[in-house]
C-alpha cells in the first residue's frame, strides 16, 4: 500500500511539475524572460507558491529546467537521424535547432536570451556550460567521424575543430536571438560556417564538395555576407 501512496505521489509530483513548465513556456513566449513572475506563473499553472519552490526552484532553475529538456530533445532527434554520412553528424546540430526553434519560435528565442542572460550569474553559469558542452560535443563527435571515414587529414585536432565550429554556431545563434536575422538565415549561415570548418582540414575530394555546398548555400540564401556585420555588431 505504501508503494502505491508513493507511486501516486510521484506521479501527481511530475504532473505538476509539467504543469509549471508548461506554463513558464507560454509566459516567456508571449512577455519574455524579464516579466516572467513566480506568483503569476504558480497562478498560471495552478499551484502554490511554495509548490513550485519545492518542485523546481526559483526563476533561474525554472529557466534551467525548460533549457534541459529542450537539449533533451535535441538530443532525442538528433539521434533519430542516424545515417551513414559523417557529415550530417556535424550538421546534426544546426539542421535540428532550427527545426524544433521553428515549431515555436517566440519561446525559443526568449529562451535562448534568457539562458545568455543566465551564463553571467555564478550560480547558473556551471549548469548552462554542461549545456554548451553537450552542444560542442554532438559537432566533435561529427568531426571525429568525418576523419575516421578518411574525409579529413588528421592535421587539426578534431576536438578543436569542433570547438570552432560551435562557438560560430553560439555567435549566430545569439544573432537570430536577437533578431539580426531569421531562422532561414540561421541554418544556411550555419551550415556554411560548419564547411568552412571542415574544410580546414579536408582532404582535396571532400573540399572540392565542401566548396560545391558552400557556393550552392551562399547563392540560395545570399546571406552570409550582407548580415556578417549585424553579427559582429
């Protein structure tokens, strides 16, 4: 019985607990990371105060824990996509940001700000590295890939090459954050930016494809250059 009472309890723990998650996502989305309230967001989700204390934290671990399911998530699709192609690891990250961030883009890039925002707090910043480095591992991952399939000299070490590549992925990321330039934008920036990458270190065939994609990006999207100096802004 007391199994049960426990089992119930848990259940009726993590419901709520959804609940709040929920509701701090709709918050953010339509006011931003600065309105969020915890009296309006208990209201919204329809338990006390001290619940929502108990079950998450304050307004910071709020924001932590919504950030940590999105990275669940990402990871969850990204291992979805399986594939033979060693390149598309590297890509993984990119490809699948701007899908989930487009399926509502208002919250994600309330998010987005208000993990920034939290990366220059100490009592975040630990918790929002583990999320940076997950993200800079998915691009190493891939780059390790890509030299075990011979499609890289070895002359770069890949974890610094995925290193590079993700602090342009963060750079534009913060970019399309704060509206400089839109989801499109994103991925067909980013994508060139991870095959600038790779082709630092490329053998001779893959560059020549590297540079094919880069060339068929650039004159697609024809944005990499005109909004490089909203980037740097």
């Amino acid at each position: 019985m007391t199994d049960v009472v426990s089992t119930l309890r848990d259940a009726n723990m993590r419901k709520r607990r959804e609940r709040i998650l929920h509701a701090a996502r709709t918050l953010i989305a339509a006011n931003g990371f600065e309105a969020l309230n915890v009296r309006a967001l208990a209201a919204a989700a329809g338990v006390t105060v001290p619940t929502l204390y108990n079950l998450i934290g304050r307004k910071e671990a709020i924001v932590v824990a919504m950030y940590a399911e999105t990275v669940d998530e990402l990871a969850r699709r990204i291992q979805q996509l399986g594939g033979d192609d060693p390149r598309l690891q590297v890509e993984s990250l990119i490809t699948v940001v701007a899908e989930l961030f487009a399926e509502n883009e208002a919250y994600a890039r309330a998010a987005v700000i208000a993990v920034e925002q939290l990366n220059y707090t100490d009592a975040s910043r630990a918790r929002v590295a583990h999320f940076y480095r997950w993200g800079e591992g998915v691009v190493t991952d891939g780059c390790r890939a890509c030299g075990e399939a011979g499609l890289l000299r070895g002359q770069v070490d890949p974890a610094l090459l995925g290193a590079q590549i993700f602090h342009t992925f963060l750079r534009n990321i913060r970019a399309w954050a704060y509206g400089h330039m839109n989801l499109d934008e994103f991925r067909c920036t980013g994508l060139i930016d991870v095959y600038i990458g790779l082709a630092a270190d490329a053998v001779d065939t893959f560059r020549k494809r590297l540079v094919r994609d880069i060339d068929r990006l650039a004159a697609a999207c024809d944005t990499p250059m005109s909004n490089s100096g909203e980037r740097s802004s």
